[in-house]
C-alpha cells in the first residue's frame, strides 16, 4: 500500500496510438470487421508522488480511427492534469461524474461515441492507479468496499425508473454475507471462461475444427462462433464445430450487428439444429425492440448483446423490454469502471446473467475483474456466467490473464491489469514504430 503525499498531483496524461496487424491473419475477424487491426489507445497518468505508481487503461478500437480515439482521450487532459492524487482516488465517484457530465464536452454526446470511452479510459486509469495504491487488484479494491462505498460510485441519473439507489444498496448488502467465502473459492478455482479463438470469420474449417476441439481439451465447455456473412458457410461451420466439441458443449453464435430482425430469426432457424446457445449482437446495438423481437422469434436460443451499448440507459431498457437473456458488458465500451458498477446493479436487479465481451487486446485482462467483483459483492454466482477468452496478444502485458481448465485464474498483482510493456509500446507505436513504420498503407 502506497502513502500519497497529501500535495500530491497528477502531472501527465499521455496517449499513446498502439495497434497490432492482427488482419495479416485474420485473427479477430467477422461479418462486421473482416480485416481488423486490434488497436488500443492507451493512457498513462503519471503523479509527482514520488512513489512511481502510475495509471494504465486503454480504449479498443479495430485499426482505422484509433488516432481519433487517441485524440478524445488527449482531450480530457487539461481537465485532469493538476487534481490531486487524493482528490481523484479518494472520490471515484465524483471524478467520473465530473468527465462524464462536464456541459462543454456533454455536446459531443451525450454519453456516447469517442468522447464517451475516452472518459472511460481515463477513468478506468484512474481506477488503477487507486487499485496500485491500495496494493490490490481492481476485483478485491472493488469487492471488499462497502455497500455504501459502492452505491457512491454510481450516477443514477436517469436510472430511477429501474433502479434507485435505495434498491442497489438493498442488493448489495444482500450479497455482503459469504463474500470472504467466495473470495476463496476464486483465489482457489477461478472464473468460469469460454473461448472465441476457434471461431474468427476467416478461418478455414481445417483450422477451426483443430482449435475447437484443442479448447475442449483444454478444458472450456462453451466455444463461440462469428457469423452473418454466408448462410452456407455458417451451416457448415456449425456443423463443422458441432462435430468437433460434441453435444455436450455449448457453442455460440456472433453476428456482430450484421442483420436486420426478421433476417435474424430466419438465419437462427437455419442454424437450429446445431443448438446455438445464444446469438450475439444480432442487430443494431440500438435497437431494443428489435432486440425484442429477435428474442421471441429465436427462442429458446438466448439473445446476448451488449458490447457496443454506448451507456447504462440503453442497458436499462433493453432490461425493462425484455430484450436480452445475456448482458454483455465491456470494459472500454461505457465511461468505465463506475458505469460498469451500474450495468452490474441493472442487472442482478432484473436476475440476467452478465457474460462480458474481451475479443480485443486488453479486454480479457481488464474485465476480469468486473466479472469476479460481481461474483464478490453484487450476484454472488457464476451460475451461466463466463468470460469470454480470446488467445491473443496477452503477451504485451505486465500481468497478462492466466487462464487454466477453462478458467480464468484470479489475478494477484495490483491494479487493473492494462499495463502494456514498454518495449511492445515502443514496438508497435503507430505510424513510427518499427512494427509499422515500413508498413504504413495510404489511408491506415
């Protein structure tokens, strides 16, 4: 646990354009993305508190348009530069609402878009540089608050009509007995996994056939499939990975927005007899009704969407229409970790299972801990919960996921887990570093 010097400010907020050519072959690929380039835009916030602590985060973006990311971020600089480090970790809450609302920067969205998840990158590095300074992870800086602790977290503007934060004070200390229990049973065994790395769009069926069945052996019990761009193809390759797991494995479907509603409940009849365990993002992320509908004409496939949801009003709804079996948070999606805490509360409210996105580089090892703080201190199961694994890029992390018999292992080290190391920033800084600098393609 590190000591703050009391005058102690943020001095720095740097951003850096990292992106990694995962479209050489075709890793992350789908029916919306077919060449994506996993990128991050990363900040650091550096502190004169002489005790060499430091904030990561990142926002994700697929390649193109990650320097505009970036820029969102750099943008919030003047508003963070000079706080004081006790300020801004000793009130979460309020540093978040304070980006979140400030009227100027509101007009660019509001709760939406770039702006949106740059908040949610500064916020989130926040966040770890509070959980550094605890000498915890973000899951126990997070679990072992108390409920009122939590509650102060959270902005409940326009969130009364589901929640209010009498009731998700009530749901918290509902789960605040065997917390200690279930922090042991996660230090012990880990959180349930399931694994998308067999199922990218632009693998041939050879490839996904050997990578399904190598993640049954190592021990997941749900893989996840792209879909949505050749009905023929999608038959096959469900039936190509049917054969390979097994009936005893669950097998997931990811349209990534690519459909309209009637053409998704026609595509999901077709994929039927291979028991899809839900369909993903079947259309617009903004579409709840349509989501709506979707869900009552695929029945009993489970709808699950959530990784493109630009905020917890839109969660909110589709909660209240009925609109999703699954919620699908994501870490650098909403304005980060305080959002999150709300999509959390919406849900155990309404008794949905949260199944959090991480196809991208950092997302498995950022939300990890949103998904075991969960378990901790707000549902209190991980009765169908699982995070989703993709066996990409973990190695240019300080403290890369540990995933093991189809779980993830609950990380030990202080923070949020999205510090990059210094050479693979160095490496892949975008356009001058050395990973890209002879590469670099007009438009890119």
């Amino acid at each position: 646990m590190s000591s703050t010097p009391p005058s102690a400010r943020i001095t720095d907020l740097e951003v850096l354009d990292v992106r990694f050519p995962t479209s050489e072959h075709l890793d992350g690929s789908d029916a919306m993305n077919p060449e994506p380039d996993y990128s991050a835009a990363y900040v650091v916030l550096r502190t004169d508190a002489g005790d060499g602590l430091e904030g990561h985060a990142l926002a994700f973006t697929t390649g193109r348009g990650n320097d505009v990311q970036a820029a969102a971020i750099a943008a919030l600089a003047p508003h963070v530069v000079g706080l004081r480090v006790a300020d801004v970790c000793d009130d979460l809450g309020g540093f978040s609402r304070t980006l979140v609302h400030d009227p100027q920067l509101r007009w660019l969205g509001p709760e939406k878009g770039a702006m949106h998840m740059a908040v949610g990158a500064v916020v989130n590095a926040a966040w770890d540089l509070a959980a550094k300074r605890a000498g915890l992870p973000l899951w126990r800086f997070l679990g072992e608050m108390t409920p009122e602790q939590l509650v102060a977290q959270v902005d409940f503007r326009w969130l009364g009509d589901a929640l209010t934060p009498e009731e998700a004070l009530e749901l918290l200390r509902r789960a605040e007995p065997g917390r200690r229990e279930r922090i042991d049973r996660l230090l012990e065994r880990g959180y349930p996994a399931y694994t998308t790395t067999p199922g990218w769009l632009g693998y041939s069926d050879e490839k996904l056939a050997r990578l399904a069945k190598e993640a049954v052996a190592d021990g997941f019990t749900q893989i996840k499939l792209k879909v949505g761009a050749s009905l023929e193809d999608d038959v096959r390759r469900m039936r190509v990975a049917r054969e390979a797991v097994g009936a005893g494995v669950r097998i997931a479907v990811d349209a990534n927005q690519r459909w309209e509603v009637a053409e998704a409940v026609e595509w999901m009849r077709h994929l039927a007899p291979y028991d899809p365990y839900w369909i993903e993002e079947p259309t617009s992320p903004d579409d709840i009704l349509g989501h709506a509908a979707v869900r009552r004409g695929v029945a009993p496939v489970k709808v699950a969407t959530g990784e493109h949801v630009a905020n917890r009003v839109v969660f909110k709804q589709l909660l209240q229409a009925g609109a999703v079996d699954i919620v699908q948070i994501d870490s650098a999606r909403v304005a980060g970790v305080n959002e999150n805490i709300a999509i959390l509360l919406l849900a155990a409210k309404f008794g949905v299972p949260v199944c959090p996105h991480a196809g991208g580089v950092g997302l498995c090892e950022m939300v990890q801990h949103l998904s075991m703080f969960d378990y901790v201190a707000v549902s209190g199961t991980t009765e169908d919960r699982v995070i989703e694994y993709v066996d990409h890029l973990h190695e240019h992390f300080v403290d890369p996921v540990r995933v093991a018999d189809g779980h993830y292992l609950a990380p030990a080290a202080p923070g949020l887990g999205a510090e990059m190391l210094p050479a693979s920033l160095a490496a892949y800084r975008h356009p001058d570093g050395p990973v890209w600098s002879d590469r670099v393609r007009p438009g890119a």
